[in-house]
C-alpha cells in the first residue's frame, strides 16, 4: 500500500464527495501506479479525480508533472503537490 499524506490540497480535492479524509497526516491506499491511485481515491472520494490528475506529485521526494504512470510499491510515499501558477 502506498503511503499518502494527507494536505489541504488533497482536503479541497475530496471535499467535493463530501466526504471527509481520516485524521492523521497519512492514509495507505492500495495501488500500484499513480493513475491507480486516483482511482482509488476517486471511489472512496467520487469527484476528487479531476483536481488530481492535474496536480504534481512527489513520489519518495522526487517531483513529477507528468506522474500518472510513474510505479509505486508498498513503500512509496505519496504527495499531491498543488500546481504553482505565475507570469
């Protein structure tokens, strides 16, 4: 299972189900990929996907833009990362 922390953008992504997170500053969701992921969430948190799939997301640290195929494993920590828009 990966290891998803849980922040205010990932919060605002899911608040559409109206539904709320665990407590905690983490949650496990099986999956093995990042597109897997959402998917998940997108069935526990219907209307989160959207907000999801066009955020950044760091896997273990390393940040990707394009992160939808990217593995995970049992170990992997996980963190949306809310796009930074500028001029």
């Amino acid at each position: 299972m990966a290891k998803l922390t849980i922040n205010s953008l990932l919060r605002e992504a899911v608040s559409v189900s109206g539904k709320n997170l665990p407590s905690g500053k983490w949650m496990e969701v099986e999956a093995n990929s990042v597109v897997a992921l959402i998917r998940a969430l997108e069935k526990l948190y219907p209307g989160c996907g959207p907000a999801l799939t066009t955020a950044s997301v760091a896997i273990d640290g390393d940040i990707y833009s394009d992160a939808l195929t990217e593995p995970l494993d049992e170990l992997s920590e996980v963190v949306f990362v809310p796009s930074i828009e500028g001029g």
